[in-house]
C-alpha cells in the first residue's frame, strides 16, 4: 500500500511538470522580439548588420530564423565571428569584424618579383582580410611557383594586427630549389629506343650543360604537350595505332626531382593501300583531283601528308568556286598485309559566311595591324584553311607571344564570327654585340630595335657596328602597309669605311641613302624597287699598289636604280628544311651622279631534306655588271669571291689580281655553286651543336682596260670541307675547315674560318 502511495505521488509531480513545461514554451514562442541590438561593429553601420539577419522588431523569437540570420551573416565575408542570443525579449547579434589589409608584402623571393606575386592575388590593400581568400591566394603563389619549376616551393602567410582594426599581409617565400626532371623513361617502346623518343619529346633530363635552359624543369603542360609530339611522331613514321597509355610524373621523396614515365602502345607500322576519291557533289569530278595528293600506294602512312592532300584539295576547289566543301579523309585498317586504304569523301559542306572578326588582347597593337593579315574579312564564304594561314600570318609578325584564332558560332547557323586572341610581348631590342670573325677581326655593334613602332607594325631601326677592319652606321624606317595596301615603304641611310688593305691596298668610305618600295605579285611571288643614292671613297692607297687602284683615287657619286623578284617556297625563313628560294635583281646607275653602269644578279637556294634532321641545300648565284656611256666599273662596284662565299679561298681570295703587288681588282662577271649537308653531331641536342660538310665551286672573271700586269684566267675553283655550328648561350659560333681542290696559282687560300657573336 505504501510502495503504491509513492508511486501515485511521483506520476502526478511528473505530470505537473510536463504541463508547466508545456505552458511554458507555448509562452516563449508567442513571445515577440522587442528590440535588436547589435554590438562588436566599427567600421559597419548597424543598418547594414540588420539588413543581412533579414528580422524585424515584433518578429517571434524562432529558432530557425536565428540560424538563418547567422548563416547568412557570415556569407558576407565581413565578420570573423558571430554570435546571435536571446536577452530577455530582446535579441543581441554580437559581431567581430574581419581586419581591413593596410598593406601586402613578401618577404624572401629572389626568383621571382614581388610586383608579379602581386598580380596574382585575388586580396588587395583597403579589402576585408578573410582567412578562405588568404589560403586561396597561397595555392595561386604556389602554383606560379609550380610553373616556375620550384615544386618545393612554402609560402606562409603572416598578418601583423595594427590599430583600427587593420592588418598587414605579409607572405614569407621559402622558393627551395629547382625541381629538376632526373629521369625520361618509356615502357611499351620497340621499335625506337628511349634515346630517340628523348630527342621527339620537349622535356629533357637535368644535365650539367642545360644551365641556359628550362626544359629539364618539370612543367605538367610541356608533359601533355609531349604526349602529342609523340602522337605526332608515331603517326609521322606509319604507326596509325599509337597511343600513350599513361603519363606519370612522380616526385622524389625528397621533393627535389622527378621521375617521368611514358606508357605507350606503338602499333604496327602501316603503308598506303589503294587510293580512291569520292564525290558526292553534283557536276563536280573528283577523278582531277587525284594530282592534288601528296603521297602513293607503298609509301609509309604518314598524318601530314594526309592533311596536306586535303588542304590542296581544298584550295584547288576554292580556285574552281566551289568554297562550301567538306573532305573527310576515311582510313580503312587492313590489318593483314599492315596497309591502309585511303577514302577522301568530298561533300558539299554548309554555307556559312564570316559574320564578325573580333580582336582582343591587343592594349598596343592596333586592330588594323591584326586585321591586315587575316586573309577573310566579314561576308567572306568561311574557309578553315585561310583561318590557319592568318593566325600563322599574324604569329609572323613578331609581336605576340600567343595567338589563338578560333571560329566561334554567329547570331544564325550560316554565319561564323572570328575570334583573334592575342598576347603581346615586347617588340623593342635594345642590344650590344661582341664578337670575332676572320673577315673583320674583333667587332662591337649597338642596335636599337623596334618592331612594332606606335603600335601600326612599323619597323625602327639604328645600329652601328665597330670592327678591326670595318665601321658601318644605319639607319633603317619601313613602313609595311603604305597607303592602307600590301606595299612595304622604307628609306635607309648608311655610313661605311672598311680597311682593305690586306686584299687590295686601299681603304673605302660610303654613305648615302636610299628608298624602297616592296609587294606582292603572289602568294609566294614579291617585287622589290629601290633607289640608292651615296658617294664613295677610295683613300689610303699605299704606293705599292696597283695602277689599276691609283688611278682610281678619290670621291665618286652613284644613282641608282633596282629591282629585285623573289621567289620563295621554304617551310621556314629563319631554319628552312625544305623549298627554293629564288632571285633576280637588276640595277642601273647613271640617272644622275657620276657612276654609269647596269648590274644583274640571279640566284637560287634549295632545300632537301634527306632525313630528319638532315637537310641538303644546293646554292646557285651568277652576276654581270658593265659600264655604259664609256665608262669603265670601278673597282668597289665589281664583283668579289671568296671567305664567306668561297670557303677555303681568303676574302677576294679569286679572280683578276695585279701581278706586280698582288692587290684583288675584282672581276665584272662571276658565277658560284655550294652544296651542303647538315646533319646533327649525335650529341645531345640541347648543346645546340650541328654539323655540316660541303663543296664550293665557282669563278670570277672580267676586267675593263685590262693591261698585261693582270693575272685573269677564267677557270673552275673549288673547295671541299667540313665544319660545325654551335648555338651557345653566348651566340653562335660558327668553324669551317676547307682545303681547295682547285685552284690558279696567283689564288689567295684561307683553309680555316671562325665566326663568333654574342648579345647581352
């Protein structure tokens, strides 16, 4: 009875207190907020606090309301804490501000410069410090420090708190070490060894004499550029099955270096199979085109020689005005007898026109100068060729460091709009040269450059060069698009005095100007017209020298004429493989001055490549001059062979020469021949070494008034030699060793040439 006394007593206390809890929190959430008060701001106004919370005065205190207003207030970045609570009725938002950064700096960076790090944060001085931007911008510095090859790289961020809640940002650099690539290795390869896929691929391994270049720094954008030449390469050499399977890099445990691996799967090599061209266009017979088709049935598959096909494909359609055409080369696998059967599908492509060509990235260059060598303006019929052809144009400009040319969609499916994107870089040189060479002695120079002047593509240049034997001063302006057309104006002045008195006993001064005027008779066709005006000097004649050069002592003025054609198919201008280029100039002086003569020049280089990296070139160059109105050519406007253009002969090494002081009088006709392999050393290829044998061949002939002291027998010389490049860091330099195998007697020879130049 008593146990059941307890029991009834402590169910209703239980109760009672369920109920009174009950009427309790039915009371709290009817009660309404009677004032807000915000604390803890400074710089933010209360206002602004109360705007984000999104409550009001006569609000019930709910909690999902609370938790709402404290999210949200701290999405504003402006608060490094908060905290809201209930105070009798009132609700207290209680805030700490985030600091305001004074200033950012960095402390212990060598490699690379503060104002760059700068230009990479996403935090600015006068902006809220928050702690997620703070870590956002360390993985930016990091990353630039990444592309810089310094994978070790620490950056720890420091704040410096001050007073009115400001701080200063300071990032402390630990740039550690290069990290360098230790090792290139393939798996998968059979058919080329490591070594040969070494030399296809950009990234190289460290080595003691790559201090002059960034390839051995690892880089993962050179590595997916990588796997492409290797692509590239496979596919180059037959294997229409290749594929990198993997591309690892792992970094050493020691952060200082990595490992590289490459995992392909060659494939079996194929060869050219049948041949068929296929039209589905009406009127159009596709069986003419077959001349357009770079390769045959047997010969190795190759990417390029398939891309070529059809870019020739195209351009032969375009010139017989079908400019809407779509050729699909298809590739049918005989897995067999290891052939491919070639398919080119010619379909009648959509006709879409250029709506709009946009230009961006451009703060220096005009529009103009980029829009001058896109070969489509606006309602042109859209051609995926020329888009190639003008971004490769406006990367020959020079004054850009990217160019990216891409079709984008228009505002209707037939029309396309152009996007240039360009990179700018600086196009001004300021240089001072050093240097040795056989023919000058020891030499200087002093160039001041621009390429790009005022931003309209104009040429500007003032250089002047100081040598043992020689001192020359130019100045050069040319404009590329006189008169808003593809006409290249410029004028030249020049200033020359050269020290001859090893080959022919004198000395020699020029100066004067000229004008020309250059354009384009073609795609591969140019004209050039010039006028020359200058006054020479012969001085210094020693008295031994010849009658010939004595009489011809002092002052004489020319005005001349020219015209140059040229002609040229080469790959590439500056390291051609493969092509001709080709050359006729003709000059007249006598339109005034003193000097009377004409003057013709013809010449030619072709380029063969034999195997990769192997190149034959075959040079060609034939010139006459002779004076009219009974005048005679002097001895500086005649012809001269030898050094640089007859290896193995001494400068003025051949042709007419006094007998009786041995002087050089050059000769009024000439004709030389070169024949040339270069081919690499075997070494690696970053020392930038290159070798080359050759063959020089030629004669000069010819004198006006001749009298009998004159050696002057017209007959074959030649040389036969070897000889090797270097690409160094200092400049290039350049030995040829060549013996003549034929030669006159009276012939000067010079077995052994040196060049060397350096910019710094």
């Amino acid at each position: 009875m008593k146990t059941s006394l307890i029991f009834q007593r402590f169910m209703a206390t239980l109760l009672f207190a369920v109920v009174v809890s009950f009427a309790c929190g039915v009371h709290a959430a009817e009660q309404e907020i009677n004032e807000i008060k915000v604390e803890g701001n400074q710089r933010i106004e209360t206002a602004t606090v109360l705007s984000y919370i999104d409550i009001q005065k006569g609000d019930p205190f709910e909690q999902a309301s609370l938790d709402r207003a404290l999210k949200n207030l701290y999405a504003t970045g402006l608060f490094a804490d908060v905290s809201i609570h209930q105070q009798g009725p009132d609700l207290v938002v209680k805030v700490a501000e985030n600091p305001i950064i004074n200033e950012i700096r960095f402390e212990g960076n060598k490699k690379l410069k503060s104002e760059d790090l700068q230009s990479e944060l996403q935090l600015k001085p006068r902006q809220v410090l928050t702690r997620t931007k703070v870590q956002a911008d360390v993985e930016r510095l990091q990353e630039m420090y990444r592309l810089s090859g310094r994978f070790s790289a620490v950056i720890d961020p420091k704040i410096i708190k001050m007073d009115q809640n400001r701080v200063n940002l300071v990032f402390e650099v630990t740039e550690g070490p290069e990290t360098l690539i230790s090792r290139i290795s393939f798996i998968g390869n059979k058919h080329y060894s490591d070594d040969a896929l070494q030399k296809v691929i950009r990234s190289r391994e460290d080595r003691w004499y790559r201090f002059w270049t960034s390839d051995d720094k690892y880089d993962p954008d050179r590595l997916a550029y990588d796997q492409e030449l290797l692509r590239k390469f496979y596919l180059e050499h037959g294997y229409a099955d290749f594929r990198v399977d993997t591309a690892v890099a792992e970094l050493s445990p020691d952060r200082k270096n990595f490992l590289v691996t490459f995992s392909v799967d060659e494939g079996e090599r194929y060869k050219i199979g049948k041949i068929n061209l296929q039209s589905n266009i009406p009127d159009l017979d596709a069986a003419p085109l077959k001349d357009t088709v770079t390769f045959k049935s047997g010969d190795w598959y190759k990417m390029s020689a398939l891309e070529s096909s059809v870019t020739k494909m195209t351009n032969e359609l375009g010139n017989r005005q079908f400019a809407f055409v779509d050729i699909q080369p298809g590739v049918t696998r005989n897995k067999e007898d290891h052939t491919v059967d070639i398919n080119f599908t010619i379909n009648e492509g959509q006709k879409t026109f250029v709506e709009n060509i946009n230009i961006s990235g451009n703060s220096r260059t005009l529009d103009e100068v980029i829009r001058r060598e896109m070969l489509l303006v606006e309602g042109d019929p859209f051609n995926a060729d020329k888009i190639k052809k003008s971004e490769q144009a406006i990367k020959d400009l020079g004054f850009f460091e990217k160019v990216e040319v891409k079709p984008q969609p228009g505002s209707a499916p037939n029309k396309t709009n152009i996007d240039v994107k360009v990179e700018e870089k600086s196009t001004g040189e300021l240089s001072i040269g050093a240097g040795y060479s056989t023919t000058d002695g020891p030499l200087a120079d002093f160039t001041i450059k621009e390429k790009n002047f005022l931003g309209k593509g104009q040429q500007l240049s003032l250089s002047s060069t100081l040598a043992a034997k020689k001192t020359e001063f130019n100045f050069s302006f040319t404009e590329p698009y006189f008169l808003k057309r593809d006409l290249s104006a410029g004028v030249d002045l020049f200033h020359v005095t050269q020290n001859l008195q090893t080959q022919s006993s004198y000395d020699s001064r020029r100066e004067g100007g000229g004008l020309r005027l250059g354009y384009p008779l073609s795609e591969k066709w140019r004209q050039s017209l010039n006028y020359r005006y200058e006054t020479s000097e012969i001085t210094n004649v020693k008295p031994t020298a010849s009658n010939f050069i004595q009489q011809q002592a002092g002052k004489r003025s020319t005005s001349a004429v020219s015209q140059a054609l040229a002609y040229d198919t080469r790959d590439s201008k500056l390291d051609p493989t493969e092509g001709f280029i080709g050359r006729i100039t003709t000059e007249v002086a006598g339109l005034g001055g003193q000097a009377q003569y004409y003057k013709a020049d013809v010449g030619g280089t072709y380029y063969y490549p034999v195997a990769d990296k192997w190149v034959l070139s075959l040079l060609g160059d034939a010139g006459y001059i002779h004076g009219w109105g009974g005048q005679t050519v002097r001895i500086n406007e005649r012809f001269y062979i030898g050094g640089d253009t007859l290896r193995g002969f001494a400068d003025s090494g051949i042709g007419p020469r006094d007998s009786l002081s041995g002087d050089a009088l050059g000769g009024n006709r000439f004709w030389r021949g070169s024949l040339e392999l270069d081919f690499p050393t075997g070494l690696p290829e970053d020392l930038g070494l290159s070798a080359h044998t050759f063959s020089d061949f030629g004669d000069l002939w010819t004198l006006d008034n001749a009298g009998p002291t004159i050696q002057d027998v017209s007959g074959l010389r030649a040389s036969a030699g070897a000889g090797v490049s270097w690409r160094s860091p200092l400049g290039p330099v350049r030995i040829d060793l060549a013996k003549p195998i034929r030669k006159e007697s009276y012939d000067k020879v010079q077995q052994f040439r040196f060049s060397f130049g350096t910019r710094f």
